[in-house]
C-alpha cells in the first residue's frame, strides 16, 4: 500500500448526483479496494504509479480544511456530500483527521452535509457532528452483504457489516439522522441474507435506504472478475450471466422484492435506477 500526501487546489467540488450540490473528498484512493467501486474509472491523477492498482494507494489532502475555508467564501450554500470517490473514514483518517477538521468547519456554516462511509470510525466524529443542527447533517452507511465471508470477498479491507449496523445503531441512538446506502446489489448473493438486514435496518429506524444495482464495465471489470473467481463456480458463473443477458430483467425483479420487503418493515426505500 502507497501513503502519500499532497496538496489540492479545490477541495469543493460540483456534483451531479441527486440532491446533492457539492463533493468533499479529502483523499485520493480508497483502502477498502472494493472491488465493484467505479470511483477507479475516475480517478485520474499523475501521482499514481501506473503500476499501482485501486485499493493499493491513498494518498492524504494535507491542506484540505484550509483550501476548504477558501472555497467555502465562493459558493453559496447547498449540500454537500462526504465523499463520492473515496470513503472519508479509512483508516488514514485516524492519523490525518481531514474529515474531523473538514466537519468542524461546516459545522459553524450554512451547508447541508451528508456523510456517507462504510467505516465505525465515523462514530468518533458523533461529538461534532452533534452540534450541527439536526436538519443540517445526516449520516449513512453503505451496506452490501450481511454475510461477513462474502463482504471481504468484495470490500476486503472495509469494516465488518455488524460494526456498520451497529454504527448506525448508535448514531441514530445520539438523535443523529441516520439512513443507508444499499448497494451495490450483487445478484443473487444480496439475496441471501436481504430480509434480515432490511428487518435490521427497520429495527434500526432509518430515515431511508438508498438502493443502487451494480454498476460493471467502467474501469472496475478486472477487479470485480477476480472476486467472482473466489466464489463457488457455479454462482460465480450465474452472476456473469445474469450481468451480461438478463441485466434490466433481474433488476427490475429485485426491485419488486425489495417494494415488498420495504411495506413489510414500513421503510422508506429511494431507487436509483
């Protein structure tokens, strides 16, 4: 793994993702190593050795909070989300804490924030989160599998899926709004274990659950194939199929599944597709 820092520019960025205005991002790279993450499309920069794969490199926007209060001054308010092509709370933030100066400052302006991360170690942050008015904060968890086996399979580096749920267990115990990113769903694996962690979301009580399909052909096929290549042959094979002849079809099932599942524990499900 590659740690390195440099220095950014601009740390606000536009988004066109829905609801949301803005973009923080205080690293370059992910140590997760997911390997259906897109977000190795993406990314672009001179610094990465080219010999150097998605998940072997993280690089730290040492100067981040400072470009941020500059940034802050030229654009009006809006939401902002933390983060869209790296996950704020990877075990360099312990020794770096972008993402807790970064809250600090937004907690004293204007901007709506949400946080979205796959790690526990968002539950430090709880303190200064806390300040924000509770209307201008929310924070979610990006849940794929319930199955601890297959989560490191796909997100080898991240934080268990129990550690998650009770994350958002907790956050949503403080008063904090809390909701979930479910996604990307993995066919046939994400049925597996799908009602009992809709029934644990539910149990929960988040806000909302966001739900995405799996997304395969921009810049992550490599790496997604060799995940599927540690599955048994026989699924591994299904889900290449279904991927490359029944995709709409199987989508559009599983978003029946899920409408009913979603009545069942009165959650409030938002589609992306």
């Amino acid at each position: 793994m590659l740690i390195g820092e440099i220095y950014c520019r601009s740390i606000l960025s536009r988004s066109g993702l829905y609801g949301i205005d803005y973009s923080i991002n205080p690293y370059l790279g992910c140590f997760h190593r997911c390997s259906y993450c897109y977000a190795q499309y993406m990314v672009k920069n001179k610094r990465i050795p080219s010999n150097l794969h998605w998940g072997e490199y993280v690089y730290a926007k040492i100067n981040a909070p400072t470009i941020l209060l500059k940034d802050l001054r030229r654009h009006t308010a809006g939401r902002i989300l933390i983060s869209s092509v790296t996950d704020p709370y990877q075990p360099l933030e312990l020794r770096y804490k972008l993402t807790r100066r970064i809250l600090k400052i937004l907690s004293r302006r204007d901007f709506e924030v949400t946080l979205l991360t796959k790690s526990h170690l968002v539950l430090r942050d709880s303190d200064i989160i806390g300040k924000f008015n509770s209307e201008m904060i929310e924070v979610g968890l990006t849940i794929t599998l319930l199955n601890d086996e297959l989560r490191r399979i796909f997100e080898p580096n991240s934080s268990s899926t129990m550690r998650r749920i009770e994350a958002l267990r907790i956050l949503k115990s403080r008063g904090i709004r809390t909701f979930s990113f479910l996604g990307p769903l993995i066919p046939i694996i994400c049925e597996w274990d799908l009602e009992k962690l809709l029934n644990k979301l539910s149990s929960i009580g988040v806000e909302y659950i966001v739900v995405d399909k799996l997304n395969i052909g921009r810049g992550n096929r490599k790496l997604f194939d060799e995940s599927l290549r540690m599955l048994p042959t026989k699924i591994g094979l299904t889900i290449r199929k279904i991927l490359s002849e029944n995709y709409f079809q199987y989508y559009d099932s599983l978003k029946r599944r899920i409408s009913m599942l979603a009545d069942k524990f009165n959650l409030n499900i938002i589609f992306c597709y």
